[in-house]
C-alpha cells in the first residue's frame, strides 16, 4: 500500500484502538513519535495507556496524562519501533536505542510490532553494524570476544561511555559478512557479557516506509 500525503503519526493512528495498550522503543524518534499521537488522541478522544520503556517516555506520559502501566501487569497490543535496516523478510536491525533488552522484551510481548524505516533502509538482506547490548562488569573482555564476528566499537555519548536505561553498554559489531541472522544471534549471544541485540528476526508484523511518501508492508494481511 503506497500512501503519498499521510503522515507517519496519521497512519499509525489507523492501528491503534480504544482501550490498547501500547509501547513506543527507546529512542528519541520514538518519543517524537509519542508527542505527536498524543497531540491527535484528545481530537479522536482516543483512551489508551502506555508501557514506559525509557525515562524520557514516563516523562511524556507524565506531561500528557496518558495512563502507565507496568509489562507485569499487561501484555502489548501495539509497539511501535524504529529500524536503521529492515528485510523483505520482516527482521530489523536496531542502532538507535536506549535499552536492546527493553526493546527485545517489548517486541516479544505486542500483538503488532509495527517497525518505522527509511525507504532506502530497506533491504535484500541485511549487512553491516549489529548493535549489542553487555555488561559493564569485564566489558573489554567482552569486547575482544566479539571481535570473531567483526570490527567492535564501544558506543560512547559526550566522551563518556554509553549507558543503556538498563545501566549497561553498548557496542557496535561490523560484521564482515552475514550468511544467517539466527547463526549471528547466536554467536553473539554466547559470548558471556553480551546480553542482547539489536537484531530483530522475525518480530515485525507491519513495516512502514518514509521518505517520498509512505509504503505499508504487510504480513498480517494481502498488500493493497
């Protein structure tokens, strides 16, 4: 479905119904987007509640008196989520995040993931920087591992290193080359110190395209 004059916070008022609760992902493209829904909710008197995956985003929910609520205590309808690569395949990538394991916990638990992605980030098959989230206890250990499935950088911010809203920290991967996405999970995941990352395989339901006009992509239903 290729839409040329909605915007992205119009079209994802479509998926959302009264009643659900949502959650947006840690980054600051989702707190934009949470801005915006919330300006058109009291037009469309729209009542939903949201899990906080981030300070900031309990900060928002704060500010427009949207109701909170805690992954304990309920399920998600709808997340929505931003990508740096997404496949033909319905598996993202994920750079921009505060929090891979929050992000990860998320995806898991919603209904429809909806994953928000520049049309030229989508692609054949997915390559280049997998982010990972690791302890802070022996991370340059943990970095050295990792170095078997490509060039590793810390993630810093202002000189400093990065910290994660789960007080971990982050590491970019250049992977030389990716034969299989569930092998590179894997391979991650054994090293001791890694606790997640920031691929994606197989959480997406819904993927809409910007730049030049929006495209919906599907798998829930037929494409238009």
């Amino acid at each position: 479905m290729v839409l040329k004059e909605e915007t992205i916070e119009a079209l994802a008022l479509r998926y959302i119904k009264q009643g659900q609760v949502l959650a947006f992902g840690t980054s600051e493209h989702s707190e934009t987007l949470l801005k915006k829904i919330a300006l058109h909710m009291e037009e469309k008197n729209l009542k939903i509640s949201v899990v906080p995956t981030s300070h900031k985003i309990a900060g928002l929910l704060a500010d427009f008196k949207i109701p909170a609520v805690s992954l304990n205590d309920r399920e998600i309808d709808v997340a929505f989520e931003f990508s740096s690569q997404v496949d033909k395949d319905f598996n993202f990538v994920k750079a921009d995040s505060a929090s891979l394991v929050r992000d990860k916990m998320i995806a898991q638990s919603a209904e429809e993931l909806i994953v928000i992605s520049d049309k030229k980030d989508f692609v054949e098959k997915i390559s280049g920087t997998i982010p990972c989230e690791i302890a802070h206890f022996g991370w340059k250990r943990t970095l050295i591992q990792l170095e078997k499935l490509g060039e590793v950088k810390l993630r810093t911010a202002n000189g400093q290193e990065f910290r994660t809203e789960s007080n971990h920290l982050l590491a970019d991967v250049k992977v030389d080359d990716i034969y299989d996405l569930y092998e590179i999970e894997y391979q991650a995941k054994e090293v001791p110190g890694v606790i997640e990352t920031g691929l994606f395989i197989g959480y997406a339901d819904r993927i809409i395209l910007h730049n030049h006009g929006l495209e919906v992509k599907s798998r829930l239903e037929p494409e238009k």
